[in-house]
C-alpha cells in the first residue's frame, strides 16, 4: 500500500510546487497548496508533543532520583540513569511498533481533543498517526542520546 502523502520532500521540490497567491512564497496563509490541512492536525500535534514532554519528564526525574540514590558511587549512577533512559527509549519504539490507523484512536492523544480538534476521516487518521509516529521516534532518538551521553560519563567515572 502506497502512502496518503509523502513525508520526505525535500526544500528544493517543495519550493518548486505551486503555491498559494500571496506576497510570500507560501501565500498569505503561510500554507502551501499540496499540503493542505497541516492545521487540521496542529492541536493533535502539539497535544502529543506536550503529553511525550511529560512522560519524558516523568522519566528523567525518576532516574535523576535513582542516580542521586547511587551517588557514591558516580559509575553505578551514570548507568543506571542511562539504563532508565534506555528503557524509555525502548518502550517508545515498541509504542511504533503498535501504532497504526485504527490505533491512534486508542492513544491518549486522540481521546484528550475535543471531536472537532481531531483530524477528520480515514485520511486524517492516517495522518495524525505518521505524525505521531515521527514524533515518537525522535524522542527515541533524543533519549538514546541522552543514555550515551551518561554511559559515556560512566566510562570516564570508572576509569577515573
């Protein structure tokens, strides 16, 4: 099955598409005309960023804890905080790996917005679930960062 859309068009073929008359190259609205609806998904795309933020908070906090519990020992700490991390990471990818169309009505995302504030019919199921899904994996990328920053600092801790 092919995609409704696709996400990785570059700059340069985006601005070789046709836009929407107006001043700037994206019209006066700011939107182009073959991505339209980018602001039926705004509210779902920020109420999923806000609710990832938090569960990372969460996260961090409960290793920022663990790794004050261990702070005698500097090594032990870095890893168990980067360990937290990487448990975060993976439940994020198996959170993909859920994740499909029929799901994404599921998520804690979709039931927090309003009926109108949801995108609307297949297509923005669709849509509201490659997004998040993105979103997912960049947060995954970001915590798997993070654990290699602090297992970076737990090498140099035991070896110091």
């Amino acid at each position: 099955m092919e995609p409704l859309y696709r996400r990785d068009v570059s700059s340069a073929t985006k601005a070789a598409l046709p836009h929407r008359s107006g001043t700037g190259p994206h019209g006066d609205q700011g939107k182009s005309l073959c991505f339209p609806g980018d602001d039926a998904l705004a509210p779902f795309r920020r109420f999923a960023f806000f609710t990832l933020a938090r569960d990372a908070g969460f996260v961090g906090l409960a290793a920022a804890i663990l790794m004050l519990a261990c702070s005698f020992y500097p090594a032990l700490a870095f890893s168990i905080g980067a360990s937290v991390i990487l448990l975060f990471c993976l439940g994020l990818l198996l959170r993909v790996g859920w994740l499909t169309e029929e799901r994404i009505v599921r998520t804690e995302q979709w039931y927090a917005l309003e009926p109108p504030e949801r995108p609307a019919g297949h297509v923005g199921q669709c849509r509201a679930r490659d997004n998040f899904e993105e979103l997912l994996l960049r947060f995954a990328k970001s915590a798997s960062g993070v654990a290699s920053v602090l297992y970076g600092f737990a090498l140099f801790a035991s070896l110091s």
